[in-house]
C-alpha cells in the first residue's frame, strides 16, 4: 500500500544522522557547553538593514528620496516607510 501525496514524511534528512564531534572554537572548546549568549559564527539577522531610528532617518533628513534609501540599504521601500516612521515616533 502506498502512501497518499498528502502525508507528511517525519524521517530526518541523511545528515542528522552523521557523526558531529564538539570541537568548539578559538573562543570555547565545546560548542554545547560555550557561556557565549552568540555564536561568533552566527550572522546578525539586521546585516544591511537600516537602524530603526538611524541611517534611514539621517538619509531622509538629507534630503534623500526614499526609493533611493532603500536601494542604498538593499530593503524595500516599505522597511524604510516603517523605520522613517519609528524615527517620528521617538
């Protein structure tokens, strides 16, 4: 009997089930026991975005249009919308 399409399959890829060996880093010895609250290898979820109340802000008081701000950025024209408008609201 086969399954229907509409079933979702719960085994784990082939990869969960390779060796991995807690080698740590430079900072730790053992990546499972680090005091670190970051991985040093981890990337900032905000890379090329605006701040909130900063670089969109100063760019928009400049006189910068704000399509130009979000091509400057790498973000949509709404993020800096909602970050021009955070600026007003502070």
């Amino acid at each position: 009997m086969t399954e229907p399409s509409t079933v979702r399959r719960t085994r784990l890829p082939n990869d969960e089930y390779k060796a991995w060996h807690d080698t740590g880093c430079n900072l730790h010895r053992s990546c499972l026991r680090c005091p670190l609250a970051v991985c040093q290898f981890d990337e900032p979820k905000d890379k090329g975005r605006p701040s909130r109340t900063g670089d969109a802000v100063a760019l928009h008081a400049a006189g910068m249009p704000i399509h130009a701000i979000a091509a400057e950025c790498g973000v949509t024209r709404r993020s800096v919308q909602r970050a021009l408008a955070a600026g007003r609201a502070s």
